[in-house]
C-alpha cells in the first residue's frame, strides 16, 4: 500500500525558534470550519468567495457587553452609533434596535441614517464638512450638531435668521490628554483658548444655544487614562461654561476610539493581553466623572463607540488561488481577497484561520491578494502549513472600516451575508457586477465603438 | 557549489551542515526527496519515486516538487 501523501517541507532551525510558551511555532496552526454554526464550506457554496460575514449574535453581544460596562456606573448613557465605521443598513439597524442613535459625519451619511427611518433628534452630526443645505436640514429636522469651526457657527446663525429660531448646538474640543498623535484638527483647542472664543462668539449672537460638548481624541486607545484625562477637562470646562454664560450643558460626549481586539502591525503582544478589557475604561471615565461632577448633577454621557462595537462580530473568507515560491524562500499564496476589500490591512495583522486541518510543518508563507498592484499585500510574515489550492482562510476581525473604506479597484466587490440569532443567512449587501459600476457613466456619442 | 553531499541526514529528517553549522528539518516527503538528489537522481527519477511510494496524483506532485527545489536553491542546498 502507498503511504499517506504529505507536502515536501524544509525549515531552517534557527535557534530560539522555539516560542517561550513553550508550543513549536513548527505545527501551530488555527482552524476554524463555521461561524455561529454554519459551515464555511456551506457559505462559500451558496455565496462564493470572497465573502464577507457577520454575526448577528456576535454584533449585539458586542453592543449590549460595552453598554453595559458604562450603563451599570453610571444612570444617563447614551450610545451614537459611528455610521463611517460600518453604515450596512443591516449592522446599524440592529444596533438602532439595541438602542444606539447615529452618529454621522456628511451630508450623505445623514441623509443614510434618515432614510433607514432615524429620526432628526437621534442624529448626531459631526464632521468638518456640513454644507449649509446640509445644516439647514438638520436644524430643521431637529439633530444634534456639533461644531467643528468659526466658520460652521457663522453658517448656523444664517440658518437661525432664515428659520427664525434658535438652535441648540454642542461644539467639539480638542486637547492634549496625552494621546500622540493629538487630533488638533478637529474642533476648538482648549489649552489656547480657542474653545472658549467660541463659547464667547456663540454666546454674542444670542442666535444659539450651547447645550453639548464633544471631542473625540483618537482611535484604538490603548490607555484608558486619557479619557480620565478628556473626562476631567471637559467637565471643568462645562462648568466654567455654565458658571460664566448660563448655558446648561445637558451633555458630554466623549466620541469613540475603544480598541478592538485587533492586532496592530508591530506590536508584540496578543491582542488579548495587549487591549484592556472595556471595564477597564469604563471604571476610569465613570470614576473621572464622579470625581468632577457636582453633586446631583447627572448629564447624559455619549460614546460614539465604532470599532470596538463591530471590528469583531465580522470574518472575510477568501480562497488561496494560487501558490508561488518567491526568490528568498518564502512561500506566497495568491488569495482571492486583497486591500481592495480590506482597506485596514494596511495597519491590522488579522487573525488567519483555516477551513479544514492541514498536515505538514509551518513555513514563513506571505498572503497576497488578487490585485495586479504591489501593494496588494494582507499578511507578510506568517506561518502556514503547506495549503491546497482552493483552501480557505478565514481573516478576523474585520468588521470596523472596511466595508465603508473598500474601493470598487480591479474587482468586483463581494457578497456580504449575516448570520441571523435564528442560524438563518441573510444577504445583506449583494455582490456587484458591470451595472453596478458603469451605471453613472457615459460614452461621448462620437467615442463610440463600431 | 553543491553542498548536498557534505550533509548529515538522519532518518528523522534532521539534517546538519557540518561547513556552516546550519540545520534544517524536513518532513518524510522532504526526506525522500532529499535523499535521492544525494543519489544523483533527476527530478523525473524523484517524480515516479513520489509517485511510486505515495498516494499522490501527478498534478500534485509534480508542482510540489517544483516548489520544493526551488526551496531549497534558496537556502543554497542544491
Ligand atoms: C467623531 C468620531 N466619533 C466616533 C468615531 C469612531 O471611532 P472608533 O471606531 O475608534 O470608536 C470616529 C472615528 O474616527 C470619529 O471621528
């Protein structure tokens, strides 16, 4: 009888290859072969490859787990859902039902949240960019607009003349809460002064009301102390607020930034040691709050929580196409998924699972996409066992900013699908073709090929 | 320069460079592929002998092979 046929491999020993928990790297591998109990293989032969999956179960866990974590310290939470962190109808929709209003940054994405059925009053409108139409619905339909700069508080007092009302608007600060890069870009600095100018100029005309204050310090903070930081900062401020103009500060809002359970590029560390659990943060912003808060005073926390909410609850399965052994030795695959539809590529290492068990030891293997572009690149340094053609990978987290960020370039983009709590699969965004992308275009009539 | 003759293999797969102090492991496929380059087999030789003692369709092992020689010209072994 023939033995059992195994892939030639060859691996350099190099000393200290061995890991310090003590497990060869040699044979490490991880295999995943469903999502919430449907099989890969099953998905992939209803929906093709690539494809994108969400879990609904994963999505409100997720919500209802960070929620928590605040809503349990503190009486008056209020989530806005980031819409540029994933804005599928399906993945806001269910985190409207659990209770999110949106958070939008344009015109479009606001006119996203409307149309799904958002009212005005649960928008929250930030962004540097709202043209004056823009802000003319708003203020009309009731949302909460946050300023990003003199010239926007100019553009909303036109708006109050024009509707002759008053508007009830919230400004965004920034500031040093130690995070590097400082996001200086976006809304007042409160360390210049500039902040308060604008309090001053919102005050003068009569024509707003200050009723909010925003900022958002960054992404993926990995240090729960510089929202004690932001927390501290924006409470005093709105007291000085309160005490010097007589506006009442009905909110704080302290934008987004949690950190998913995703592996930046060059770090160490597994995310799972690497990112504090979200109690964490939670207890050093409720406690920042208690700590400067006057006594009775409850205002309305927001959090304008993005990818920590979705990055997780979202897989991308993609098919190794091809395999190629480059010129130093490494092995590369040609996957059927690139940066085209994982735009974070670009700064996760994602978690890499296989469909099925795979004999043979692990080599240094790089993962390229399908793109006819150097870049093209998902992971260049990972261990993998000799893979078939035709095998699955599995790449994870990838919920947050790719289906927003995703570019229509070389390829058509893929199904998404949920799986719903019930284990049913829903299609919630169709795979393109040609109509899709040539519908806006057209052909000069003497351009025309005969 | 060859340099497959001045290596130590042994029947686990490790194999010794006794000029450079390199080691290497090969799984039992890399094995028998490695051991008959230091018989002065050619690669369709190795081929049918993949063939021969494997359950292995042609198509396979034949891309394999290629890859796996190309493996080792990186590491200088062939
Ligand atoms: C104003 C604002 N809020 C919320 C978010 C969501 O951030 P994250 O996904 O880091 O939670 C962003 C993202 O850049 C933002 O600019």
């Amino acid at each position: 009888m023939k033995k059992v046929y195994e892939k030639p491999v060859i691996v350099k020993v190099e000393t200290g290859f061995m890991n310090k928990f003590g497990e060869s790297p040699l044979y490490q591998r991880k295999v995943r072969t469903d999502i919430d109990g449907v099989s890969i293989d099953e998905l992939v032969k209803k929906y093709g490859s690539p494809l994108f999956v969400i879990s609904e179960k994963k999505l409100r866990e997720k919500y209802r787990n960070i929620y928590n974590a605040f809503a349990s310290r503190y009486p008056n939470v209020q989530f806005g859902w980031s819409y540029k962190t994933n804005y599928l109808k399906a993945v806001c929709a269910v985190l409207h039902q659990e209770g999110a209003i949106a958070e939008v940054v344009s015109g479009f994405e606001y006119e996203k949240a409307r149309k799904l059925g958002i009212e005005g009053k649960d928008i929250i409108f930030n962004g540097p960019h709202k043209r004056l139409e823009d802000l003319e619905i708003a203020v009309k339909e009731g949302a909460k607009i946050h300023i990003d700069h003199f010239d926007e508080i100019i553009d909303l007092e036109k708006v109050a003349d024009k509707l002759g009302k008053t508007v009830k608007v919230a400004i965004r600060l920034n500031m040093d809460t130690g995070i590097r890069p400082q996001w200086s870009r976006f809304g007042f600095n409160l360390e210049t002064g500039q902040a308060l100018d604008a309090v001053k100029r919102i005050a003068q005309s009569g024509k707003l009301i200050l009723n909010g204050l925003h900022a958002h310090i960054g992404t993926f903070i990995l240090d729960p102390n510089a929202y004690a930081k932001e927390v501290e900062k924006m409470v005093k401020f709105a007291y000085e607020i309160e005490d010097n103009f007589g506006f009442k500060i009905e909110y704080i809002d302290i934008g987004g930034g949690l950190p998913s359970k995703n592996k930046l590029k060059g770090t160490y560390l597994p995310p799972d040691i690497a990112v504090p659990p979200v109690d964490e943060y939670a207890e050093k912003i409720i406690d920042a709050l208690y700590s400067n808060l006057r006594p009775g005073d409850f205002p309305k926390l927001i959090l304008e929580t993005g990818r920590a909410i979705v990055d997780e609850a979202e897989y991308l399965i993609t098919t190794v196409f091809a395999s190629k052994r480059l010129p130093d030795g490494r092995k590369a695959y040609i996957c059927d998924a690139g940066v085209n539809l994982l735009f974070t590529a670009f700064w996760y290492k994602f978690n890499v699972e296989i469909d099925r068990e795979v004999y043979g030891v692990n080599e240094p293997s790089v993962l390229y996409g399908p793109l006819c572009m150097n870049i093209d690149i998902i992971d260049d340094g990972i261990l993998l066992p000799p893979l078939e053609r035709g095998t699955r990978l599995i790449f994870s987290p990838v919920g947050a900013y790719n289906n927003t960020q995703w570019m229509q370039f070389i390829e058509y983009r893929p199904n998404i699908v949920m799986i719903m709590e019930d284990g049913t699969v829903e299609v919630v965004r169709e795979r393109e073709d040609l109509t899709d992308i040539e519908r806006r275009e057209r052909l000069p009539e003497k351009l025309k090929i005969r | 320069m060859n340099r497959l003759h001045q290596l130590a293999v042994n029947d686990e797969g490790f194999i010794f460079d006794p000029l450079t102090g390199e080691s290497f492991t090969v799984n039992r496929t890399g094995l028998f592929i490695i051991n008959r380059l230091k018989e002065g087999k050619k690669e369709e030789e190795i081929l049918q002998g993949l063939l021969d003692e494997f359950n292995v369709s042609k198509e396979v092992a034949e891309r394999d092979l290629i890859d796996f020689l190309e493996k080792l010209k990186s590491y200088r072994i062939i």
